[in-house]
C-alpha cells in the first residue's frame, strides 16, 4: 500500500494514531513523496531540530504511543499547541540516567534511543501529569520498552529500549502537533 509522506529532517510522514499512520494528506507546503514500501534508509546518527512554537514556550506532552508497521516499529509523542517543541533523538553511548534519582532506569533491549523534548513537560501548572503512560512495554520486533525518565526545568526526556541497534527515522505531523520515531526492523 502506498502511502504519502513529508520529507522532514531525515524523512516525515503526516500520521495519526496507530492503525491510521499516513493516510492524511499532507500538510500545506509539504513536499509529498510516495513510500514505495522499500525500508527506509534512516540513520544511526543524532538528529536534532530546534523548536517551531512561537515564540519558544513549553510545549505539553499529551500521549505517547507505539504500534507495529510494516518494516518499521512507531512511537508517537503528541503535543497541545500549535508547534513542536524542539528535540534530540540519539543512542545512548553511557548510561542513561533519570533525572530525579541519578539512578539508571532497568531498560529492556541492547539498543537505547534517548528522546528529549526541550522546551517541554509533561505536567500541567498544578503538576498534574498530562500524558497518562509514563512507560511503556509494547514488547514489539524491534521497540520493547519507553520509560519517561525526565521531566524537569523545561525537558522532557523518554528512554526507548530497542531489541537492536537499528536505523531510525524522525517524522513530524502539525495536526495535532506530533514527533514520530521509526525504528526501522532487520531486513
């Protein structure tokens, strides 16, 4: 099946929610390009974006979730507002540790992506928690576990544990404001 994307830091797709990932149109001024169903080719190094809310404010995180595609494995983290907070989506090269405690978070897999969110929390003004799952354990091919281990002084950061070391991809969609990781499956 194919499907239209956006081609967005390394490639972006519009998505919704699992069972509805990119068949939106995409948003206004995207540059669409066909998904031929060829694995993508993603990377393994950091990839990095400032924030696109003006001017720069904490954005909220609303939901996390994580599904099955075909050869890939999602996460998506939505946002309220109307950018994207910025972020820096790499693997872990030393231990990660959760900002509260200083102590490393057990974390299923052998590969880590850290995904932070800056300016971002993950709290109302009250201090109430503002995405219910704060871990995760999909326990799918390659995304077995999320933990939330940061969410503190304006910085959200999520913890993924990966069966493998593999090619990931960032996609971002406007509508309601979200930032997609793939985590591409061996071939």
């Amino acid at each position: 099946m194919q499907r239209a994307i956006i081609a967005v830091v390394v490639s972006c797709a519009c998505v919704g929610e699992s069972g509805d990932t990119g068949r939106r149109p995409p948003a206004q001024g995207a540059l669409a390009v066909q998904d031929s169903g060829v694995p993508f080719a993603g990377t393994l190094e950091p990839v990095r974006r400032p924030s696109t809310a003006a001017p720069p404010r904490a954005a909220v995180l609303r939901a996390v979730r994580a599904g099955r595609e075909p050869g890939f494995d999602r996460v998506v983290f939505e946002f309220s507002g109307s950018g994207l907070p910025g972020y820096q989506i790499h693997y872990a090269t030393e231990p990660i540790l959760s900002c509260g405690s200083g102590a490393p978070p057990p974390l299923a897999g052998v590969g880590h992506l850290v995904v932070r969110f800056e300016p971002a929390q993950a709290h109302d003004t009250l201090g109430r928690v503002t995405a219910a799952d704060r871990a995760l354990a999909p326990q799918l091919q390659q995304l077995l576990e999320l933990k939330l281990v940061c969410d503190f002084e304006g910085q959200v950061e999520w913890a993924v544990g990966l069966a493998a070391r593999r090619p990931f991809r960032v996609l971002e969609d406007s509508q309601p404001p979200r930032v997609i990781v793939d985590v591409r499956h061996r071939e």
